[in-house]
C-alpha cells in the first residue's frame, strides 16, 4: 500500500495491495444510536449502552446505518458492551460479517478461522469457544505465557497480530459464569501513543516489528487437532508459519487516528534495532500499557452480556481468578493490512479539534 503526497514523499507506510481497506476517510457518525442510553465508564476507553439487541438490530429497517453508527462508537471508544443479548452464535456471525463490512474492510477479508479451530463444528469456522475448561486442558496464549512470567499483566494481548492481515473488530458473549471473578480488562492504543513524546513517536513511526504464534503448533498438539493451514478469512492468511511484520505504529482507517500496535501476546521483535534496543523498547511500550489504569476500562460480565471490541487500537487481558467455568462464543472479523497513515493524527489532537 503506497499514497503519496504533491511532493512525492510517501505518506502511507505498511499494507498490502491485496488487503487496503474500501474507505479513504474516517467514517462519520448519522446519529442513529441517539435513541439508545449509553454511558461512558472512562474518559479514554469504553462505553455500555442500554437496550440494544444485536438480534433485533439485524432485523431492523435501518440495520445498516445503526451498524455503521456502531462500527464508529466502537472504534472511537475502543470497546462497547451490550447487556444480557439474546442472541445466537448464527446471528452474531451475520452481525460481525455486517460490522467489517459497512466499515470498509477489504473485499477480500471476512470473518477469521482461527488456526486451532476444530474442523466440522458445528458452530462453523468462524466461532470460536472461548473455554476455562478446554484452557485447562491445554493452556493456549495463556499457558504459553504463564512458563515465563506470573504476573496477570502477561496476558495483555491484540486478537490474532500474527495473520498478515489481523483482526479489526472482535465480539464475544459470554454465557458460562463464575459466581465472582473473570473480569476482563481492555486498554486504549490511542491512549498509550498519546503519552509518547512527539520525538518518540516519531522514532517508533520509521519501524516495524514481527508478531509470532509459532506455539500454537505445540497447541495443536496437545489438544489433537491439527492445525488449520488453509486461508483463514483472508487469502493471505494461510500455511503454517504463523508470523507476521506490522507497523510499530498503525493508523485505524474508521477515525483516521494513530495507535500503538505491539503486544505482550504475540510481538516478540521490534525490527531495524538491535535486539538489547528492541527489548529496552517493547518493555517500555507494555509497561505503558499495564502501569497505566486510567487508560483501561475493567469489565464485570453478567450472564448473557456482550463486548465488541476495535483490535486495531486496543489491548485486552482476561483476569484468570476463578475456579469455576467460564465460557462464551467469540466472532472475529479481519481488517486491512496494517499500515500507518503519516498524515492522520492523534485522538487527542482529533478531539481538541473537534
């Protein structure tokens, strides 16, 4: 992906031609989600909203623009949450296949097959069962994670970095409940960008570092189930190598607004430094991430209650303090390739002009 400007310097760096989004400007709000209470719970990140049912929205005269007027919320506030939906793993598929689309993802980028995703359920490629139970029987990310470090903080994670063309919006409901505990945590990328020094920032705009879920391998073993090499929800996203080089810094194309794209998950080199550098600034970076609590917004889920999150501009992190199971039904659609846009701005330069 290549733009740019009267002076032939180019403005847009990352992307694939195979993978650019269909929407050369932020998307704009209609004002259909008025009719809806909703509440902010940070100044930074989140927003809940009442009497919203996924399933009624999919019928609704106005469908598409409400969805589009969602695709927008979301990506602005980073996540949103819906309370006690009734709604199937069926109807939140056709949900996450509208909400990538009318947000302008590629013609080529559906809804992702994760790469341990059993063949033949019966909930399709494209659910994946978020399980403690079936976690216990073979640990995933976390148990990966767990071998090195025993902070909670390690979990901190983008949806599925290591595809060449990752996740843009992820939605998950959970329907299995502990009595307490299992909060999840999401933090805001625009946040963390914003807290960088202008010559940090642009230092970290020149580079580009390699995401990597080569464990899922060892994953796939253990569960016995091999692992899904065909195109995942995008025809670039296929084979085993399970590796990926993005932007340190991406542009989300629904609000033109940079963020910081590594994660503790999936990120394990900051490319064009060496790797003493690369260390000094991924830890940096996560610390901003973690050390930071006003730039989250904790979640306590009650049965039934959905979130809808933008992967491209935040993080999130389940809290594992429970014993009993806890489950839910997760739909993932993919993106554009990232990229970054050397001509979109901050969301606090965004919102101070606005």
């Amino acid at each position: 992906m290549s733009t740019v400007s009267e002076n032939n310097i180019p403005t847009i760096r990352g992307g694939h031609e195979q993978a650019r989004p269909r929407i050369t400007q932020p998307l704009e709000y209609s004002g259909s989600l008025d009719l809806y209470f909703h509440q902010d719970l940070t100044p930074v990140i989140g927003t809940e909203y009442k009497g919203i049912q996924v399933a009624e929205i999919l019928q609704s005269k106005q469908s598409d623009q409400i969805i589009k007027d969602l695709a927008v919320s979301i990506s602005k506030r980073g996540v949103i949450f819906l309370r006690n939906q009734d709604v199937t793993p069926h109807q939140m598929r056709e949900f996450g296949e509208k909400l990538t689309l009318l947000a302008g993802c590629p013609e080529s980028s559906g809804l992702h097959v994760h790469p341990l995703t059993e063949e033949g359920s019966e909930l399709g490629d494209q659910i994946s069962i978020i399980s403690s139970e079936k976690q216990k029987r073979g640990g995933g990310l976390t148990r990966q994670l767990s071998d090195t470090s025993r902070f909670s903080s390690v979990g901190w994670h983008t949806d599925i970095s290591f595809e060449l063309v990752p996740s843009d919006y992820a939605m998950l409901k959970i329907h299995t409940l502990p009595q307490t505990g299992g909060d999840t945590l999401w933090a805001s990328g625009y946040e963390i960008y914003d807290r960088l020094s202008p010559e940090m920032a642009a230092f970290l705009e020149l580079l580009t570092a390699t995401h990597d879920a080569t464990f899922f391998h060892d994953e796939a073993r253990r569960l016995g189930n091999p692992l899904r090499r065909g195109a995942r929800g995008s025809p670039l996203n296929y084979g085993e190598k399970l590796t990926a080089t993005h932007p340190v810094i991406r542009t989300n194309p629904v609000t033109g607004w940079k963020s910081v794209y590594v994660n503790k998950g999936f990120t394990k080199r900051i490319n064009g430094v060496t790797k003493d550098e690369s260390d000094v600034l991924l830890s940096y970076l996560f610390n901003l991430v973690t050390q930071n609590h006003d730039a989250q917004v904790r979640f306590k889920w009650e049965k039934n209650d959905m979130a809808i999150w933008d992967n491209r501009s935040t993080w999130h992190c389940a809290t594992y303090d429970y014993v009993e199971a806890r489950a839910g039904d997760r739909v993932c659609s993919l993106g554009e390739a990232p990229y970054l846009d050397l001509q979109s701005t901050s969301r606090r330069h965004a919102l101070r002009g606005a």
